[in-house]
C-alpha cells in the first residue's frame, strides 16, 4: 500500500492543485455574475420607483409612501425599501426591516451631495445585503429625497458553496477512482506475480515438488523462477546424492565427528529439516549503555554448549526467545540471521517476548515452580495462576513460529528442557507427521514430588505429544515412567520404556549428553600457555596449586558447601595455607528472582568472611570472579587448575566437569565431583563427594592434591576416552537414530 501511495501521490497532488485553480478561477466567475445581477436587479427596481417617490416627497404623503415600501415585503430576494427626505431622514421604511434605520449610513450624505446613485455590499448584523441608492430629483434639479432599494446576497453565497460542493465531490471521485484504478494495476502487473512466485518460493523451501506448484509467470518474473527451478532441481539431485554418499561414510568411521553427524542426518532425514526449539538463545547481542557498542556473545549455559556444536555440524534453525537487548537491530524481516556471526553455518530465528510474558513464563512458572520441584535443594517450589496461563501462552506462541517454519514432511523437531513441556502437544495438533524429541536437561523427580505442581496432568500430556522423551540418565527415566504410570491414565511398558496414551505412544530413553570431546591437540598450544601465564601473574598464582570452580550463581551448584569445604579442608591442614588458592568463576543469573538475589548476597559475605578469616599478606584462598565468562575465557582457567570442584546439589547432568576433562590435555588434573550429578555416573575416575558432609568434601580436597601423578594421569587418560567417545555427536546421533527407528503402535 505504501508503495502504491508513493506511486499515486503526485498524481493525487497535481490533479488536487489543478481542481483547486480551476475551482477558485469558476467560483470567482459565478460570485462576479451573481454580484452583477443583483446589482441590476436594484437598480432597475429603484428606477422604476423613481417618479412614485418624487410623487409622495413633493406632497409629503406619508401614507402613499408606507404603502409603497410595504410593496417589497412580498418581493422574492427584497429585504424592503427606504425613503428618506432632502435631510437623508428616514421618511418611510419597510415594516420588517425596522432595524435598519439604527444602522450608520454615511453614504447617504455622499449621494445627497454629488446626485449620483450607489450600490455596494453592506454587512447587516450577521448578514450581508446590496444597498442601492438612487436620488429623487426635483424639478429645480435639486435633490428631493432618496431612495434605498435593500437586496438580499445569502443565495448569492449559498449558490457559490454548492459549486464548491459540487468541484469537492467530483474531486474526491476523481481520486478514489484513480486510487482503485492504480491499485488493480498495481495488483495485476506487480502484486499477483510476485505473490504467485513467493508462494512456489514457499513449498520449494518446504520441500514440495514442481510438479505440485508450477510457475506459469511469463515475462522478466518468469525467467526468475525459471532459473530458480532449475537450482531447485539440481539441490533436490545433490542432496539426494549427499543421502547416499553419507550412508556409505557411516559404516566406515567410529569415532563420532562433525562430519559422521552430518553423514548420519543426511541419511536419516534427508531433505527433512532439523529444528531446535530453546529458551536460551546460542547468540545474544548486547548493548552496552554506557559506550553505546554492541557485542555479540554466548551466553552461559549447558544447553548451548551441547546443541552449537550440533547444528554446526549439520545446519537446520534454532529457535529461541531473543532476549538481548540489541537483538532486534541485527534480525531481518523473518526475524532471522545466521550464526555464528563470523562464520555463518545455521539459522537463528528469535521469538519476541513482553516483559510481562518473560516474567510469568521464564522467571515465575519455570524458575520460580518447575526449577525447584526437579531439584532435591530443599527450595519450596512457587506456582501461581497467572504465570501458569503466561506459560500457556508463551508455549503457544512458540509454536505458532516453529509452525510457520515446517517443511512438508516429516520435519524433525528437537525440544529443549522444562520451559516447554506443552510444545510438543501443540504442534502435533497442527503437524501430526512432525517428528518431535524432547530432552530433558534437569533432572525428574518422583511421582509424589511431582504431585506438588497444580498443573501436572496437563504437563505431562503436553510431554506426551512428543515421539521421544531424553533424560540424562536412567533413573529419571524410571521417575517419569512411575509418574505417568501414577498420575495418568496411561499404559506404561517396561519393557519398552514407552507410555501408550489415547493411542498413542511415546517413548522413553536415557541419552547422556556431553560436549564437543575432540579437543586433543597434543599439548596446551603456545598460545593458551602464555594465557596461563597471564593469570598466573595477574593473580599472584605462581608456585600455588590451583583449585577452579565454574557455575551459574544457582543454589543448586553448591556454590556455598563447597567455599564450607575450603575453609574446613585449610582448618584441618594449616599447611597448605599460602599454597593453595581457589578460584571460582560465577555467572550471575535469575537476579530477579528473590531466592536468587539472596543467594547472591550469601555467597558475597561467606568469601568475604572465610578470605578474612585465613588472610596471610596478599594471600587469600579464595579468588572470586563474578561476571559471565565466554568459553574461550573459561579454558585457560581449566588448562592452569590443578584440580576442578562440581560440588551440585542435584544435577542433571553438569556439562563443567566434562569441560574441565576435555581442557586437561596434558592429563595433569583432577576431578572432585558431586555423586547427585549425572556426570557421576559416567566419571567413576573421578573423586566423588557428598557435597553436603563437609568432612568428607575436605578430606577430598587433600587425597585430590596429594593423589600421586601417575594416578592423576590414569584416571584422567580414563575420562578423557569417555568425552572424547561418548561427545555431543554422539549424543545427537543416537537421539536422531532412536527417533527415526521408532515403530508407533
């Protein structure tokens, strides 16, 4: 419509111009004619009563005189008639026109004195009229008297409107008419054209075939989608090609890479697109509003550690709420752009969301409800109407975008974590043929504890209308198994590991996630050495042993057992004081909720007291650094520490310890890790702790130091075959084998 107004608006506006001249040049005329008229029209009436008034002035005969002015109250456009005597006093008037012998007439002196008659427009009250005097003269050629001929002017103006009407009307016709006229052209050679090629642009990128949707377009538009066909075709050959050289390739490697990724979704989906559904985006664009420059980094956590290296290795679209406060100005008009930004490999489509909407959804429903109900921290889980129905809504809201994106078959559609339980339910009522998993990062709890959300039945349902459900581990699995089992009329097969409900079934496995495991460069690189240096000396580190801790500030890290554990482990040995030093990297996050501001300002004051409490000159045992860490920034830390602290509460998994291993390049480590995280059951080479016996968790500290090199090395080479075998490729490739294996009953 802009366009067409762009198009149409100098026309509207010469045409306007042109009726406005025209206009003013005709109304002018017509005011002229209608003037002159009335002027003619006087004077011939005072002529006409020239001889009667001289007639009743030379005898005085008022009465004649009255009965003459009366005459004019039934003339049509006469508003009366006045005679005046040789003094220019009122001799007689129209009975209805009283008034106007209060009026100034100073003209009347002027025609008394030079005989000559006058007419002009005067303004009476809230009207105009023409006056016309015309003087009596007597037989001694002097003036006798006079008399005013009063003509009504309001038709004169109401005719002179309604010819402005009437070139208003034609006006206002002349343009609608241009305007519809425009707007079917514009349609017919522009609009139509356009929409018929989009619309083949559609089902191409969907996947529907030429034959479905022809393009008829001739023209310069039909040689485009010409040429567009023929690139479609040629894809549609070299994928299938791709297809058939990637199974060939599979059978070859072991090892699980990038590349045997790629192989292994160009066999299995084909030409089916991969879709990833977060509420953590992989990149944010932040402004800083104190310089004003915009940034574009990676947020801090393990869903995007896991998932990056995925859609990497094989492309697809990554849809997630675009929660940066820059994000909009680097989204095109699909509110899409390709990531990384350096080296474009796939789509990042961002969701928009009210800070009403974040509110209720992210911090209210998950954070503040589901969040506490799956972690064994002893947090009373909150759950409130409003942010229930904002969690409808926001679910609702991210399936109407992965909607718009779905090709037209069988698409893949991989779910990430609590934050959209309902997802899956709600696109399978529009695309049934949709393949969707949804995995679960955090952990599951029990039935009874999962009872305690007012909502569980319709999250479960939701959870249901996925194909496959992940958990870290097998116990979740056996908890989800058991809820359902508990909590809804369903089936549950044992066997199977599948819930069958309104018939229908999905499935239930534990898929262990981990990293990008191939980081073995065969030594730490000159470069990361001389970042190491860099700390060391910033820090004061040099000679120390070095412990690190990397988390989000959450109090299911067990970020305060474990600064309990330092102090108890240089209390128990005073020697290592002055030796030791402990840095901890914190990610502040969630600070709107209470829980986790407090937690924040706990955390402040316990380093603060146990820093001051062992304090020897410049010597502190605990280094905290509390800002968000790019993972580039965070790998010196885990290539210098000595040994590494995941000290979690409750964990799903806890994707730090397996940074830490995959870092250790030169097997020089170890690992303290907390037996209620998944990565326990995977890194028995590591020394597992109760977080909560800080006895225990100090005496770990010490058999960590004092643990012999070669045991060191052992037990590391150990883990690093696990990551380095068990990756994130791998973790992907048996999710998307699972899935598309899956016999439905």
């Amino acid at each position: 419509m802009k366009k067409i107004l762009l198009f149409i608006l100098p026309i509207l506006i010469i045409i306007g111009a042109a009726f406005t001249i025209f206009g003013t040049i005709q109304v002018r005329f017509e005011e002229e004619k209608l003037i002159d008229d009335v002027q003619r029209k006087a004077k011939s009436i005072a002529e006409s009563m020239e001889l009667s008034v001289k007639h009743v002035l030379e005898n005085n005969d008022l009465k004649n005189a009255n009965y003459l002015v009366e005459k004019f109250q039934t003339r049509e456009r006469l508003q009366g008639c006045v005679i005046y005597d040789k003094e220019g006093k009122v001799f007689a008037i129209t009975s209805r026109f009283l008034d106007w012998k209060e009026k100034e007439k100073p003209y009347l002196r002027e025609v008394l004195q030079t005989k000559e008659p006058r007419g002009e427009i005067e303004q009476f009250k809230e009207y105009t009229v023409y006056s016309y005097v015309l003087p009596i003269v007597g037989d001694n050629n002097s003036v006798i008297g006079l008399v005013e001929v009063i003509h009504d002017t309001s038709y004169v103006f109401t005719r002179l409107a309604e010819l402005w009407r009437r070139i208003s009307s034609t006006l206002i016709i002349l343009v609608v008419l241009i305007v519809l006229i425009s707007m079917f052209l514009h349609k017919q050679i522009f609009v139509l054209p356009v929409l018929r090629l989009t619309e083949w642009f559609k089902h191409f990128q969907k996947g529907e075939t030429d034959a479905n949707h022809p393009i008829k377009e001739k023209g310069e538009l039909g040689k485009l989608a010409s040429e567009v066909e023929q690139v479609a075709l040629s894809l549609r050959v070299a994928r299938k090609t791709m297809s058939d050289v990637a199974s060939e390739r599979l059978q070859k490697e072991e090892l699980w890479t990038e590349t045997k990724l790629r192989d292994l979704i160009n066999a299995k989906l084909g030409d089916n697109a991969l879709f990833v559904v977060s509420n953590r985006e992989p990149f944010m664009h932040v402004m800083d509003e104190a310089t004003g420059t915009v940034s574009c980094i990676r947020p801090a956590s393990g869903v995007v550690t896991a998932i990056h290296p995925i859609l990497c290795a094989c492309g697809g679209t990554w849809i997630s709420h675009g929660g940066g406060n820059a994000d909009k100005k680097f989204v095109n008009s699909k509110d899409k752009l390709g990531v990384p930004p350096e080296d474009n490999r796939y789509i990042l489509k961002r969701v928009w969301l009210s800070k009403e909407e974040e509110d209720g959804y992210y911090y209210g429903f998950s954070n503040e409800g589901l969040w506490p109900l799956c972690h064994n921290t002893h947090t009373r889980p909150i759950f409130r109407e409003e942010d229930w129905l904002m969690y409808k809504k926001v679910n609702q809201k991210f399936a109407d975008s992965v909607l718009e994106e779905l090709p037209a078959q069988s698409p893949f559609i991989f779910i990430q974590d609590y934050h959209f339980t309902l997802l899956g339910e709600m696109i399978k009522e529009k695309r049934p043929d949709a393949k969707i998993a949804l995995f679960w990062h955090i952990p599951w709890p029990t039935p009874e504890a999962f009872q305690i959300c007012p909502y569980h039945k319709e999250i479960l349902e939701g959870m249901l209308g996925c194909d496959l459900i992940g958990f870290h581990v097998k116990n979740h699995c056996n908890n989800f198994l058991d809820t359902a089992n508990r909590l809804l009329e369903s089936r549950v097969d044992t066997e199977k590991f599948s819930v069958v409900r309104s018939g229908k079934e999905t499935f239930v496995r534990a898929f262990p996630i981990s990293i990008n495991g191939h980081s073995d460069q065969g030594g730490s690189g000159a470069e990361q050495q001389q970042q190491i240096e860099k700390l060391r000396q910033e820090f004061n580190l040099q000679g120390m042993i070095v412990g690190v801790g990397v988390d989000r500030i959450d109090y299911t890290k067990g970020i305060v057992e474990r600064i309990l554990a330092i102090d108890r482990f240089l209390e128990k040995n005073p020697q290592y004081r002055k030796k030791f030093v402990f840095v901890q990297l914190a990610a502040p996050s969630r600070t709107h909720i209470k829980r986790y501001h407090d937690l924040i300002a706990e955390i402040d004051e316990l380093v603060e007291k146990k820093n001051w409490k062992h304090m020897d000159g410049n010597w502190k045992p605990i280094l905290y650094l509390k800002r968000h860490f790019s993972a580039d920034e965070i790998a010196p830390y885990y290539a210098m520490a000595d040994l590494c602290i995941v000290s979690s509460l409750h964990d799903g998994m806890n994707l730090v310890a397996k940074e830490y291993v995959a870092e250790k390049r030169d097997c020089q480590g170890i690992l303290i890790l907390s037996q209620f995280t998944g990565a326990a059951r995977e890194f028995t080479d590591a020394i597992l702790v109760n977080p909560y016996s800080i006895e225990e968790f100090a005496d770990s500290i010490r058999q960590a130091i004092e643990m012999p090199a070669e045991e060191k090395q052992k037990r590391m080479r150990n883990m690093r075959k696990i990551v380095s075998e068990n990756n994130v490729y791998r973790w992907a490739a048996n999710i998307i084998t699972d899935l598309t294996a899956l016999k439905k009953v």
